[in-house]
C-alpha cells in the first residue's frame, strides 16, 4: 500500500460521496414524512404539485448564481426522462403512503436498489462485484424479517393491499430512477440536475391540474414548502455523491432510509417498532456498512460521460 492511498486526505475523500448520500436519504426521509402528513390533509396530486413548484423556485437562485448552467442534448433527454419516472414513481409512492405505515412503506420499497444493482449493469456497464451483492441479500434478508413480524400479525385491508401495490409498482421505478440518477451525474451538476428535476416534474403535474387540482390551507402549505426545502437538499447531496461512486457503492446505503422512516413514523404518526424492526434494521445496517466498505471513488473531478 502506498502512502498516499493510507493518507488520512484520501480516506476523508473516499467517504466524502458516501456521507453525502446518507445525507440525502436522511433528508428525503423527512421529506416523505412531511408529504405524507400534507398528502392525508390535501391529496396526493396537490402536495407533489405544489412541492415540485415550490422546489423549482427555491433551486432558481441556485442556478443564476451557479452560471445558469445549461442542459447539453443528451442531458436534457435524461432530465427528461428521470422527470417522467419520477412523476409516476412519486405518484405511486405516496399513494401508497398514506395507506400503510411510514416504515412497511420503505420497507417494502427495498427491493429497489437489488433490481437497481442489475440495471446498473446492464445500462451503466458497471461490473457488479461480490461485495454489493452479499450487501443487498443481506438488506434483503433484513426486510424479510421486518416483513414477517408486519404482515404475519393479521389480514390486510383493502386499503393497505391497494397501498402495498402502489408502493411496489413504485420500487420497480424507482430502480430505474437510481440508475438515472448515476447517469444524470455524469451528465450535469447538482444545480443544474435540481432545477430541471423541480421544474420539469412540476410542469407534468401541473398539466393534468384541471382534474385534480384543489386549493390547500395555508398549514398544509407550509408542510408543502417544507417538503420541497428537505427534497431540494436531498437532491443536491445525491447528485453530488452520485458523480463521485459508483451506482453498486452507494446503493446499499439506500437501505439507511428504512431507519429514518421508523424514527419519524414514531414521532410523527405513532407508528410503533418491535422487535422483528430493529432486528431487521440491524442486518440492513450491517450490508450497508459491507457494501460502503473499501468503495470504489472516482476523482473529485466528476467524469463526464460521452455526450451522444
């Protein structure tokens, strides 16, 4: 081992993507927690409407100050399309949301970064090592248990089955969105990937607005805005972290967002762990500290991918 590859700077650097990405799950936990309590006062399509608007413009000084970057062809196409994912993946998500408790919600949403590994493979190229893939079954495992102390205690409703659906048709989305998001990184900055995210997916929701659109309270308002403060931080901590590791390092870490979703389903909604959660939530942490382990970083100079 050399001395510069032991140097403290370059362990700082190396973890330096991988706590960004703990931030921003941590800081779309609190966003789902937010939306969630405006969606159950307003409706879905309102709070991802105006939560989206309300994003675009806080992202808009961002972006004059940050040069007012511009999208090339090839990352345009891609905002566009992770905007459409996640319009139908967001929509899913939260209806799913409201119908089941904040925990089971992520729980069930796990099994996104597993097809994810797979579609960064095939689409990205990435090598998927043995490392990645003994951290996601282990994360697998860990919501197999959480799942058999949530759904062996009683029969669902119709509600709850209805939501369940919703949530896992979302995770197949999602997968995609999380390779998208790689993509998106190697194609455009934070900034820029903030503001085009926010405005395109507000414009998709605003185009249906005759048939959904209603006029919230200004409480749910403030909960809106709230929403797409803690959604904006996330997206810029993602997209930073993103374009620095690769998509198999950092999708391990997706499952810390299970933690986060039972601390503020408990403070926020009541919602109640027991024992099968935490013991899920331990074997969830022990693969991402195995899938963050001796992680691949790229240069501080994010790579461009070919612009075709």
């Amino acid at each position: 081992m050399n001395a510069a590859s032991a140097s403290p700077t370059g362990d700082r650097s190396a973890a330096l993507p991988i706590l960004a990405v703990v931030a921003g799950i941590a800081t779309f936990s609190a966003m789902d927690a937010v939306i969630k309590g405006a969606s159950l006062a307003v409706g879905v399509y309102m709070a991802l409407l105006l939560r989206n608007s309300f994003a675009a413009i806080l992202t808009f000084p961002l972006w004059l100050r940050a040069g007012r970057p511009k999208p090339s062809r090839a990352a345009f196409r891609v905002h566009v399309q992770r905007a459409v994912i996640t319009s139908a993946m967001a929509t899913l998500f939260f209806y799913g949301l409201v119908r089941i408790p904040m925990a089971e919600g992520i729980a069930i949403s796990f099994v996104a970064p597993i097809i994810a590994l797979y579609f960064a493979a095939l689409l990205l190229g990435e090598t998927i090592r043995r490392r990645a893939v003994l951290a996601s079954l282990l994360g697998v495992v860990g919501v197999l248990v959480i799942g058999a102390g949530r759904f062996g205690s009683g029969a669902y409703s119709d509600e709850a089955v209805a939501g369940t659906t919703a949530i896992l048709l979302s995770a197949v989305l999602y997968a995609i969105n999380l390779v998208l998001q790689r993509k998106q990184a190697l194609l455009a900055g934070p900034v820029e990937i903030a503001q085009f995210q926010n405005l395109l997916t507000a414009l998709i929701f605003l185009g249906v607005s005759p048939w959904f659109a209603a006029v919230p309270d200004k409480p749910s308002l403030l909960l809106i805005l709230a929403g797409a403060v803690l959604a904006t931080m996330a997206l810029l901590f993602l997209s930073w972290g993103y374009a620095r590791a690769e998509a198999q390092v950092l999708l391990p870490i997706e499952y810390t967002g299970f933690l986060w979703a039972a601390l503020l389903g408990w403070l926020m909604f009541g919602e109640r762990l027991d024992l099968p959660t935490v013991a899920g939530a331990i074997l969830i942490v022990i693969g991402c500290s195995i899938g963050a382990r001796n992680a691949k970083v790229e240069s501080q100079s994010p790579r461009r991918a070919p612009l075709t």
